[in-house]
C-alpha cells in the first residue's frame, strides 16, 4: 500500500461513521502523519512510498481508535493553543480555541500585571501563553490533580516559560496581593451530560467538566476566595458556559466594572471583574 493510499483508506474508513465524515480528510492526515513520524511536506510529496506492514497496521489502529470517538489530540498527544504546541493527555481537557479569549482579555486588560494565578490549569495552557505573552509577570498555576500538573510542567519546559504549579483546591492557601486570578472552570451543568457528545463525556476528564446541577457550584466558591486574594484594583476573568450570565451577575453582584465578552461565535464566553474598594 502506498502513503497515497494509505490516506484514502484511512479517510474512507473515517467517514463511514456520520459523526466523522465531515473532517475525515484531515483526521486520516493528521493520523496518518502521527502514525508514520512525517511532517506535512512528506505527507504530499512522497504519496507514491510503499509503506510496511508494520507502517500499515500502526496507522491502522490509529484510525480505529478515531472510529470509536477518541479524539484526535488524545491520539495523538498534542494540541496547539495561542500559537504554541502543547501536549494533552486523558487527565486534562484539550484546550479550545474559544479560551483564546481568555488569554486575550488579560494580556490586553492587564498588562503590567505582576501576579498572576491561573485556577484549574489543566494542561497549563492559560497559564503558559501567559507567561510567554507577559514575561515580566510572575505566573502561579493550580490545580487538584497532580497528573495534570504532571502535564502542565512538561508544557511550561516545551515552550520556554517559567511557571509556579502547585497542587491545591481553587485557591486555598494562595497569598493575598494578586494583581489577576484567571480560570476556565468547569461550568457544565450535570443534567446536560446525557446529551454530549461521547468524545466529550467518555474521554475527557468529567471533574474538569461538570460543576452541579447549575454548572455554578465551582463559580460560587472560587469568586469569594478571588476576592480574598486579589489586591484592590485586582482583576477576576473567568470562562463560561452559555446562558450562565444571569446566575454570574448575581455571583459578582459586590465586584465593579463586571462585563461578559463574546467569542467569535457571538457567544458569552468570559467574565471580568475588578475588585474595587
């Protein structure tokens, strides 16, 4: 079998389930990429190489652990967020592109920010972007599973950046005078498991997903002890959920400046508050 048609195989293979035809074509390129350790330039210019057999039953059994709904970057360990690579595993969510936002809205807002902790870092991708984006800020990151910590140090060396982690619940035991806490909790409402997407719920890791009836259990703890170790003039960003607004406004209802951003969606995807006096 040649690497041309190790491709159409592994596409036509893809697409066969309804869920994934619409991106089998870059799936089979991104397995087969992975499965065979080729960049994209071999990928298209060598089509014509025969594979092994060996090559043939490594890709293979990437595309059949495609086919029953593991995602992509779980396969294949990695994932680009703001521009850098970062490695992913089953203990952390794969970062999205809509947390971007969240990144953004510190660097911009807070720019000259000296502390920063990032709550829940999971892969450490808010945490890293941004420490490489404002270097002169000291960047704590926290999380209560110490195999996404794990993951997150190895990404902070991956990239070049220093990074504080620690092993904690939300931000007990942080020292007060932080200039920002930063978090994209988890804000989905149990009741909505049921109806997910299996790639979701039978992959990535549920205590970094769900939060309670209402998705706001994780929001109603981590907002006071933000207030309680933020400096006066502080600044809370947290990611959330759609439709959530209303029960955060409530939540913040002591905090100034509250304001709930769009994604490119059009959809609210980041709180900020300030803490004002």
């Amino acid at each position: 079998m040649t690497l041309r048609e190790m491709q159409m195989v592994a596409a036509d293979r893809l697409a066969e389930v309804p869920e994934l035809r619409e991106a089998a074509s870059r799936d089979a390129a991104l397995l087969v990429m992975h499965g065979l350790g080729v960049g994209r330039t071999e990928l298209f210019m060598r089509t014509e190489r025969v594979l092994t057999d060996a090559e043939v039953a490594r890709v293979s059994a990437l595309i059949e652990r495609r086919v029953g709904m593991e995602p992509v970057q779980y396969i294949t360990g990695e994932q680009e967020f703001y521009g850098m690579a970062f490695r992913v595993t089953r203990a952390t969510l794969i970062p999205r592109p809509e947390t971007e936002l969240l990144v953004e809205t510190v660097i911009v807002r807070m720019p000259g920010a000296r502390r920063i902790v990032d709550v829940g870092t999971g892969s450490g991708a808010i945490a890293v972007a941004l420490a490489h984006a404002l270097p002169g800020a000291s960047v704590m990151a926290v999380d209560i599973s110490g195999a996404a910590l794990e993951v997150a140090r190895g990404n902070a060396v991956l990239n070049g950046v220093s990074v504080e982690f620690r092993l904690g619940d939300l931000l007990a035991g942080v020292e007060q005078g932080v200039d920002v806490v930063v978090s994209n909790p988890p804000y989905i409402p149990s009741v909505d498991r049921d109806g997910m997407h299996p790639q979701v719920t039978e992959f990535e890791p549920a205590g970094a997903l769900f939060a309670g009836v209402d998705g706001l259990s994780v929001y109603r703890r981590l907002i006071p002890q933000a207030w309680e170790v933020l400096r006066v003039g502080g600044m809370l960003a947290m990611e959330i959920g759609f439709g959530q607004e209303e029960g955060l406004r409530g939540l913040m209802g002591g905090w100034g400046g509250v304001e709930f951003l769009e994604d490119l969606r059009g959809v609210r995807r980041v709180v900020v508050g300030m803490k004002e006096l």
